[in-house]
C-alpha cells in the first residue's frame, strides 16, 4: 500500500462516481420493461447487503487489502491464488468498461476514428491518474462529481421544460408480476452496477476513519441507485420501453430529444462528459486496484512501475474483448453476472466472511 489517506467524503464521491459510471450509458434492467425502476432499486438494496460483506471483512482486516487478507483467511498458497483471480478479475471489468466508452465515442463523436485510438487516449489520461495515487484520483473526484450533478440537474429541468415525458410509458406498474422484477434483479442489478462495489475493497483501507466506511458506503449505494432509478425512468416515459430497448445508448438518445424554443437542441455532447466523467472514474478505480493488488501480490516496492505494462494488457483487451456492441453488451448483462460476477462478488466474499468469523472467534477465546 501507498502511504495516503483519504476522508470519508472522498470515499462517498468515489462510490458513488463509480456507481454510475458505465450503468448510466447502458439500457440497465430494460429486460423488466416499465418497471425496469424497480428492479434497480431491488438491485440496490442487494448491493447493500453484499457491501455489508465487504464492510465486516474491512472491519477483521482494516489495515490490509483484499489481495493480503485473503492469503491470512485461506492461507499463503490458496490465498495468493485467489489474489491474482482477483486481479485478473478487475482487469477484465476495467476493460470491459473501457470498451463501453470507446463504443459511445465512436458512434457519436467519432465514426472515423478506430476504436483503439479513442481508447488508447482515454487510458493514457487514466494511467497518469492512478500513478499519482489515489489521494490525488479522490481529490479529482471532489472537483467533478459538483460539476456532474449540476449537468444532471440541468438535464432534468430541460427535459421537464421540453414537455416530453409521458408518464403513462410507466404503466401499468408490475404488469407481469414480481417474478420477471427479481429475476432482472438476481441474474443482472445485484452484479452490476452495485456488487461492483467490491474493488472497494482495495481503497477502504486507506480510510482516515474507519468508523465511517460503513455509513459512507450504503448512503453512496443509496443515492447512486436512486439516481440510476430516475434515469431509466426518465429514459422510458420519454422514449418508451421498445425504443429504450431497442437503442445502444438510450440516455443520450433521451437528450437528443430536447428542444426549447427552437434553438436549444443537440445536446448529447454537453451531457456526455457527465457520462466520461464516471468513465473515467469506474475504470480509474478498477485499474487502481489491479495496480496495487498486483504490486502488494509480487511484492514490488513501487506500485507505479506496474501502471504502464497493466495498462497495456487492459487496453489491448478492451479492443480484442468482443467483435461488435451487441455481442460486447450480450456478454456483460447474461453470462458475465453468472460466469464472473456471481463467484467474485457473492461466493467468495461470503465463503471469507464465514472462515474469518470463526479464525476471529477462536483467537478471542
């Protein structure tokens, strides 16, 4: 670990940025219809409850990373093994999303620019960021989410102004039941955006007060999930749920609709900086923890020296990852939240949580 601190607040920003990174760009839970609302606030609530998790393994091992305290609940060998799936695991996640904003910046800014370009000078701005630690990555955060909260409060008041919400595209509200609600829930909100939350794991640890990760954490998860909520509604009463579904990135195709006065128009461009903004720090905090659980794993005294290679491997990845979007999407919402999300955010955590209570409780006695 790197000797930094950071305060509760720029924990909660950091949360909370990275919550809605990638889940604002994508239609998320559209498979509920009208009720897609509900299932990520459902998801929400089990993000919180997988957070608690991750909180009490904090609270046995607070001054250690996830990549440490799983070599002392495991052991050395076991552990070191599920240290690098780890790392391998946050990579991949780091890619992935890399891949989703070099996706929308191809298809609305840059058609004629290659893909690896636009990712290439994304992640150049990533790595100098992660380099510099992550005191400076929190203190960046504080600047921008004021700055991304205002461009999502004008977003709002426009779209009311513009008279284009229908509010009847909601309704009717549990058309088919609960049952399609928690199955959106189960097999996609809880992994993604909210179990994310794990990589959290390897910054808590550098918290000046303990006591407050905990309240910091779920009040983040609680905003960030109401915010997602009232985007995807938003999305459906403007654009109805068969052309929410239907299009790649339905929050920008939601402002493209904005019209006042006939001369206030097109301004996807002013609101995806919002969306490059949480990008930037989703990834940010992924390759964060890829850099230093690789450094703490193979014990090199200058996490920084580790940034460049890494963040070729992950860049070189996002581009290889999948021939085109649809597939790119098909793969993060119904096989990676089973293949990936299910063992590294649930299983795993629950199954350290259970052998540290009782490592814990033998020591007491």
């Amino acid at each position: 670990m790197e000797k930094a601190k950071i305060n509760a607040t720029q924990l909660f920003v950091l949360i909370l940025l990275f919550e809605l990174g990638s889940a604002l760009l994508i239609p998320l839970a559209i498979e509920a219809k009208q009720d897609a609302w509900i299932a990520i606030l459902l998801g929400m609530a089990g993000g919180c409850f997988l957070f608690l998790v991750y909180h009490r393994l904090y609270q046995y091992y607070p001054d250690l990373l996830l990549t440490e305290y799983v070599q002392k609940i495991i052991g050395k060998f076991l552990g070191r093994v599920f240290a690098f799936l780890y790392i391998i695991y946050f990579s991949y996640i780091a890619a992935r999303v890399l891949r989703d904003f070099g996706e929308m910046m191809v298809t609305y800014l840059y058609p004629e620019t290659p893909m690896f370009i636009i990712n290439a000078l994304l992640f150049v701005v990533i790595v100098y960021s992660v380099r510099k630690g992550i005191e400076v990555l929190a203190r960046t955060g504080e600047l921008l989410f004021v700055f991304m909260y205002l461009l999502a409060f004008s977003g709002l008041v426009l779209i009311l102004l513009s008279g284009l919400i229908e509010i009847n595209n909601l309704r009717p509200v549990f058309e088919e039941g609960i049952r399609p609600i928690l199955k959106v829930v189960l097999t996609q909100t809880i992994y993604f955006p909210f179990g994310e939350a794990i990589v959290f794991t390897m910054v808590m640890p550098y918290l000046n007060n303990p006591k407050k990760a905990k309240i910091t954490g779920l009040l983040a998860l609680g905003l960030s999930g109401i915010t997602l909520a009232i985007a995807m509604a938003i999305n459906i009463s403007v654009l109805g749920v068969n052309l929410t579904s239907r299009s790649q990135f339905p929050l920008l195709s939601t402002v493209q609709t904005i019209r006042i006065a006939e001369f206030l128009e097109r301004l996807d461009v002013y609101f995806m900086l919002a969306l490059i903004i949480g990008g930037f720090f989703k990834i940010s905090i992924f390759f964060y923890a890829v850099v230093t659980g690789t450094a703490n794993l193979f014990n090199i005294k200058e996490p920084s020296r580790v940034a460049y290679p890494m963040g070729l491997v992950i860049l070189f990845l996002s581009i290889s990852i999948a021939s085109n979007f649809p597939e790119h999407l098909k793969e993060g919402l119904k096989i990676i939240p089973i293949v990936l999300h299910l063992p590294f955010q649930v299983m795993i955590p629950l199954l350290l949580l259970v052998i540290a209570f009782f490592k814990n409780r033998k020591k007491r006695r």
